[in-house]
C-alpha cells in the first residue's frame, strides 16, 4: 500500500499539487485521473522521487519516501517498475539488454538465471522472440509493451504508469490495459496509473482519484464513477459525445 | 547569476560523476562502448586532416624558408614542432570537440526529453555516473593515442608532400624531425590533450543533461557545447602553456 499525505508541490509561485492525500491499494489497479494539466503527471513524479514534495510526505508500506536521500530511496526504488508515457526504452539496447539492465544493475543473477527472466517477463507481455529487436524497430504498442516488461523484471511490489495508452489505437490501448490488470492481479502489486483515457477508467478503474486544478477532488471506483453528481467530475467524464449517449 | 548557477551545477554533476560506479562490469562494457564511439569512430577525420595539416605545414614552411644560409632540415623541424607543440594537440582536441562533443551533447541530450534519465533515476541508478564518467575516462584514455597517431601522420604527411612537390629533399627532412627533439614537447602535449578531453567531454555531457524542452533545445545544447568547450580549450591552453613552457 502507498500512503500520500497532505502532499503540495509548486513550481515557481504555482501551486500545482494542493493538498492530496490519498491511498493506492495492494492488489489494484489505482487510477489517477484528471484533465490534461490538472498535476497527475506531477503528483506522480512526486510519488516516485522524480520531484521533492514541498509539504507532506509519501509513504511506501509505512517506510518513507519523500524528501530522504537518494542513498536511503534506493532500496524502495529497487521494488518500484516505473513506466513512462513514450516509454524511455534506451535506444542503444536490444529489447533484450533493455529488460536485463535492471537485473545487471540490482542482482547477483547469472547471465542464464537473467536470459530466463527476459524471456518469462517477455512471454507476459506477449512478445515472445522480439529480445534482439532495437527501440528504433518496434511499434508503439511494443515499445509499451517492452517498458511494462522492463519495469516488471525485478518483480516490483509497486508499478507506476504514466499514460500508459496514449498515442496508441483503441484496440491496442485495451490490450495495454488488460495487460496491467492483469499483471496487477498475478504479481500482487500496487499499481497506480495516470490516465485521461475513459475507456481504461471503465475497464481497470478499481480505484480512481479524480484530480482537478492539482486537488483531490473525488475517489470512488468504475462503479461510483458514472453515478457521481460532482460537477467537475461530470464534466470530465461526460465530455465527450459518446459518454453522453451512453449516460442518456 | 545565470553563470554562477550553471557554473554550480556542473560541478555538482561532475561530482556525481565521479563516484565508484554500483556494478564495476556495467562501467567496463559502457567505457569500452565510449573508446569505441568516442575514439575509434574519430580515426578517420583524425588521419585526413593530420595528414593534410602536416602536409600544408610542410609546404608554407618550404615557401617562407628560401634563403641558402637556413638548412633544408629546418623545414622537417619546424613541421614537427608545430605538430607536437599546437597542431595536434589543440586544433585536433577542437575538431573532436565538434565531432565528440555534439555526440556526447545530443545523446544524453535525447536522453533527457525522452525520460531515458528520469528511468535511470527511477531505477536507482546515478545517472552521471552512469552515462558521464565512462565518456570522461574514455576520452582522457584515448585522446592522447588519437594525438600521438594525429602526430605521426602530420609528419608523414608533409615527408610525402616533400617528394611530390620535390620542394623538400628526403633526407632533409628526416634530418630536420630528428632534430633537437626535447621529450617535454609530447610531455606537453599529452598533458594539454588530457585536460581538452575532460572540457569536451564534461561540458558537453553537462549541456546535454540540462536540456529542458524538445529537439529545438537539444539542438542548440550540441552547438552551445561545441562553443563554450572551443573557448574552454583555447583558454586552458594559454594557462597551461604559460604554466609549461615559460
């Protein structure tokens, strides 16, 4: 379980995170929702060390995170799979070399005990075969897909996802978020994504924070999420034509 | 303000850099990645222009020196102490602070805007110690071989020039290199190269790491490191030459 407390980050004399506090569950799939600049990306990156918090603090299973050294993150760090929105595969690595860099860098594995790990993280994002594949030679949904198995090969206890189906096709996006589900679900982790995708909000939503203007505006799950009254929620959940005629 | 703010900065990411890296095998496999990138990949352009240089050198220094009483052999001399002296190590560490440092500039640069750093970082791992230090030892290592070749070929160079133009007597000109040569010359040289490869490399990695922004700003990062690192280099070279040789 990850604990935020009171969190508030600025930059410059703007407020963009105000005040959150919140709890991303074991087991989950925690969905940050929230316009395009309403400080998901943000309270994210202060989730995950990226950004010092000004106030508050983050809590990963009651050990400290925030505003501590990077000597003393690194242990949580090593239990936390990160991934970004384009990705951030290392170009100059194999899809293979990609996946294994986390396993060179934090264990004493051996190369046989590592090509294993590749490949069974591999075969869970259904790319089987693509291990001496570059970043350069993959489409969008692999390179998502290559990321998830990057950040899954140390068996983390927490995933972050950063707008993890943005830029892909529907039906590619489903499949990404299917994928963290179930990953989710077979590794027992703590999974938090940021997302503006209503269809993942539908689909995964087990818990979702609804952020707006950088404040916790609503909490509630896929269930809640069309029955609320919250105006602001409203306005972003039916926004568009769609979800309008699915709401009448 | 601004200069003293990035001024700090660097130093910072220096000092993180140098910092005994978290697995010793991952160090070895970028440094030897970096000799490979940052020295081998230069051989080419090195051998044109030091052979072109020395040859030019070589002619200009037949076409100033006309007099009877000054021997041939002056001119092999003073081709090899321009070489040794400026030539190679500081025109050369400039054409490899174009080549090198744009490299350096634009890739962790793309790093940057791509989240590649913010990965590293999330993963524990310390970025300048990871993709900095292995680039900064690998040129501090190989610059100087890259010079010494750079050396040799101007030589040839303008030995080669000699023949063909017949404008320098062969035996002259082996006279002339053979000359009252003073070890301390390449002693000099080497130390210049040493420290130009640690501006190019430290400043252009430090421009790249603070690209904020898009391929626009990556772009102007690769020249800024490629002026700023010129500069650096024609600077330090009057400090160390007024500390060296006077």
């Amino acid at each position: 379980m990850i604990e935020v407390k009171n969190i508030s980050k600025s930059f410059g004399n703007q407020l963009i995170v105000n005040n959150i506090s919140t709890t991303f569950e074991e087991g989950k799939t925690n969905l940050i929702i929230g316009q395009s600049g309403s400080g998901k990306t943000v309270l994210m990156k202060c989730c995950i060390g990226l950004y010092d918090v000004d106030s508050g603090e983050v809590d990963f299973h009651g050990r400290r995170f925030s505003n501590i050294s990077d000597k003393r993150r690194k242990h949580i760090r090593q239990e936390m799979g990160v991934l970004f929105q384009g990705g951030a595969l290392f170009d100059s690595l194999t899809v293979e070399d990609n996946i294994m860099f986390p396993l060179n860098m934090f264990t004493e594995m051996g190369i046989k005990e590592k090509k294993e790990r590749v490949n069974f993280v591999l075969e869970n994002v259904n790319l089987t075969g693509s291990n001496n594949k570059y970043p350069a030679e993959l489409s969008g949904g692999m390179v998502k897909r290559v990321a998830i198995a990057r950040a899954i090969s140390l068996m983390p206890k927490y995933l972050f996802a950063d707008e993890p189906n943005s830029g892909l096709d529907p039906k590619t996006a489903e499949r990404i978020d299917e994928l963290l589900s179930s990953l989710t679900k077979k590794f027992n982790m703590t999974t938090v994504i940021n997302t503006h995708d209503m269809n993942s909000v539908l689909q995964i939503g087990e818990k979702i924070c609804f952020i707006n203007h950088g404040k916790l505006c609503w909490e509630g799950d896929k269930e809640t999420i069309l029955k609320t009254d919250k105006k602001e929620l409203n306005d972003f959940v039916f926004a568009t034509e769609l979800t309008r005629r699915i709401k009448r | 303000m601004n200069i003293l703010y990035q001024i700090g900065e660097y130093v910072v990411m220096v000092l993180q850099a140098f910092k005994r890296p978290d697995k010793g095998f991952v160090f070895r496999r970028q440094l030897l990645y970096d000799f490979k990138r940052l020295g081998v990949d230069s051989i080419s352009i090195i051998s044109i222009i030091s052979l072109f240089t020395g040859a030019i050198i070589a002619i200009q220094m037949a076409y100033n020196i006309d007099s009877p009483f000054i021997p041939k052999s002056t001119i092999g001399f003073s081709t090899r102490q321009m070489l040794v002296l400026e030539i190679s190590p500081t025109i050369i560490s400039l054409i490899l602070a174009g080549k090198v440092g744009s490299r350096i500039a634009s890739e962790i640069g793309t790093m940057r805007i791509t989240e590649q750093i913010d990965a590293l970082r999330v993963m524990g791992v310390n970025p300048p110690n990871f993709l900095v230090l292995p680039k900064i030892v690998a040129a501090m290592l190989y610059f100087p071989v890259l010079i010494v070749y750079s050396i040799f070929l101007g030589i040839l160079g303008g030995w080669i020039m000699g023949i063909i133009t017949g404008l320098i007597p062969s035996a002259d000109y082996i006279i002339g290199i053979q000359s009252w040569f003073d070890p301390f010359t390449l002693t000099y040289a080497m130390i210049k190269t040493v420290v130009f490869a640690f501006i190019i490399t430290s400043v252009s990695a430090y421009k790249g790491y603070t690209v904020k922004g898009g391929s626009v700003e990556v772009g102007q990062a690769s020249t800024e490191a490629i002026v700023v690192s010129s500069i650096l280099i024609i600077f330090s070279d009057l400090i160390l030459t007024q500390l060296l040789l006077t």
